[in-house]
C-alpha cells in the first residue's frame, strides 16, 4: 500500500484536496493571479473556486467573481494555507518512512 492509500494519487493531489474549503492562490499561465475558496479540486488538478478575485496580466486589472473553473493544464503555481503543513497525511508519511512502508495499525 502507497503513503496516500489505494487510489493512486500522489501527494500533491491528496494535499490539494485537503486544502478544499481553504482560501488559496493560483498563478495560471496568462500570468492571472486567481485567490478564492477553494469549492472542489478534481484529480487532473482543475480548481472550481468561488468568491475569487482575479488579478489581470495587466498592472491594475482587478476583476471579482461569484465562482471560476481553472483548468489543471493553465494552472504554473498554487499557494496553500501554512494550516495544511499539520495534514493527517503527513503522519502517514512519517510511518511510512520510518516502518519501510509497514502499513499503519
């Protein structure tokens, strides 16, 4: 059995899931800066957020909206809240290292 269980999904995805319900901050490709709430994350790292506010390309475009779907593929960089660095699956690694991938009891 993997660090992150049977569904075969590494450890950034498992983290981002966990940050559902979390205030983050996504930089696309466009050069946008995306923060709202994060709604739902899917596998292939597409973000539904909602209240977000879109930080334009452009020095000054600053634009609000009720909800935005990025696509996994635009996505450069996710910022996270410094919370999730205390995440149950953390401690699941750790075990894992430390009892050669031992499952936990």
């Amino acid at each position: 059995m993997s660090v992150v269980g049977n569904n075969r999904v590494g450890i950034p995805i498992v983290l981002l899931h966990d940050a559902e319900g979390a205030v983050i901050t996504v930089e696309t490709k466009r050069g946008e800066l995306i923060r709202g709430l994060l709604f739902e994350a899917e596998d292939m790292m597409n973000l539904y957020l909602k209240k977000a506010v879109v930080l334009g390309p452009k020095p000054g475009a600053k634009r609000m909206v009720d909800q935005i779907y990025v696509r996994g593929t635009e996505i450069v960089f996710i910022v996270l809240p410094e919370m999730l660095r205390h995440a149950p699956m953390f401690n699941r690694i750790t075990h894992w290292r430390k009892h050669g991938g031992a499952p936990p009891e």
